[in-house]
C-alpha cells in the first residue's frame, strides 16, 4: 500500500499536488525544478539523477554532486569499485548507501567511494533504482552532508520519494527521443572469459594469473567487453551479457 494521509483515504495531498505538477510539466527545465523543490521540502541536502542509455551506453547526468567530485569520480573510474552502483543492478527496492556496505570489510577499498565523498559534503544518501525493458537503467539518489538528518528525513519520506522518483523518471523519459534497436556485440572468446572470472568474482589480478595474460591486459578486455555492451561498468558488462545468454556464470 502506497503512503497512505492521516485519514486512511489515499496519498498525501502535498504528494498528489507535486506528482500532478510533475505530469503538466512541459519542458525538462520545469522538471528539474520541482525536482529542486521537493527535496528541498523532503529534507533532504541535495539529489543526483543518473539515467544510462543503453543505445549508445552513455549516462545522462544532473544534480548537484560538487564539480570537482563529480571529475574525481568519473577520472578514477569510481564506478567499477562503488558498492551502491554495483547493488543498483541487484536492486528495485530504494536502499540507503549504508546498507550497500553493510557486508564490506572495514579496508574494502569500495569503502573508498564514501569516504572520499565526505569529503565534498555528501556524507549519507539513498538510492531509487529505476528499471526499464532493454536494459535501461535509471537511479534517483537523495543525500545531505549530516548523517543524522539525512536518516531521519529518509525515515519519514523514504515511500513518498519513491513514488516521487518513478513518475518524475517516466515524464523526464517522455522528453527523450526514442532509442534505436542495439544489435547483439561480437564479443572476443578472451572478453567472455574475462566476463565469466569476473561474474565469479574475481579480479583483474585474478583473472590474468588464470588466463596468464596481464592485469593490464585482463582490464583492457573488460573494458572493451563493456564498451561492445554498452555497459558503464565491468559489474553492468557481467549482468548484461548474462541476461542476453552471451555468457554463462
């Protein structure tokens, strides 16, 4: 059951005035700002919004991530080791950033990602996986620099940003042209390999001492593994190739 008011009798009314806002809302600028809007009334400190197109397998992005960690993140290939991207693809439920470490040692270097990103003022958040046929793949996320107002602010609105998020998502989409039919990629027998070691859980450093080729080498396949895919990461390359049967875990 959806988030219900104080009488039992449906949505809040704030959260039917702002998910009709959003469906009369005509351009992507307009969008943006009732995005702005409702986190700032949600209590929340800032929002991302990542939407990765498999047609060409690049990644719409705004939000207010800092400039400068949105380049640190990008040149360091964050991506690849960050636990709450690797979890977007396992997910449809929203999750906080902590539960996405919950089983992480306390030297995983995927503990990396967050705590360099305290450093740039976003020390707690959650995410809203977004999932679409072909592979689409879409993620709202919510943070603020005090943890502890971020959890509370998340324990009180968590369901009515979920809700939120969906339909902001499905008009923003609306906006889009249509994506073009992707043919199935010619991968080399040595990226399905490297594919198959990593979905196992292996490394780079893992997988060249197997297939006695090089760190280097085994990241290179990967790479270009992910790139035939359209994928932004090795993990999304692993699941994409899984579920169109071009490899076998």
């Amino acid at each position: 059951m959806l988030l219900r008011s104080e009488r039992g009798d449906g949505l809040t009314p704030a959260l039917i005035d702002l998910l009709t806002a959003i469906e009369a809302a005509a351009t992507p600028a307009e969008l943006q700002s009732l995005m702005d809007q409702a986190v700032r009334n949600f209590g929340f400190g800032g929002y991302s919004y990542h939407k990765y197109q498999p047609s060409d397998g690049s990644i719409d992005y705004f939000g207010q991530w800092p400039d400068e960690w949105l380049k640190r993140y990008e040149d360091n290939h964050y991506v690849d080791i960050d636990p709450v991207a690797e979890r977007l693809l396992q997910s449809v439920t929203p999750f906080t950033w902590q539960e996405a470490l919950l089983d992480r040692p306390v030297n995983a270097p995927e503990r990396l990602v967050m705590n360099e990103a305290r450093d740039f003022g976003i020390t707690d958040g959650a995410e809203v996986p977004i999932h679409e046929a072909g592979f689409g793949l879409a993620t709202l996320s919510v943070f603020s620099s005090n943890s502890r107002e971020f959890q509370e602010a998340w324990k009180r609105h968590r369901h009515e940003f979920h809700v939120f998020s969906l339909y902001f998502h499905e008009k923003y989409s609306s906006f889009e042209p249509q994506p073009e039919t992707v043919p199935e990629p010619n991968l080399t027998k040595r990226e399905r390999e490297c594919l198959v070691l990593t979905s196992r859980g292996n490394t780079a450093w893992e997988i060249g001492n197997i297939l006695s080729i090089s760190e280097r080498t085994a990241k290179q396949h990967l790479a270009s593994a992910a790139r035939k895919l359209g994928s932004y990461s090795k993990h999304h390359a692993v699941v994409k190739a899984i579920l169109t049967r071009l490899i076998l875990p």
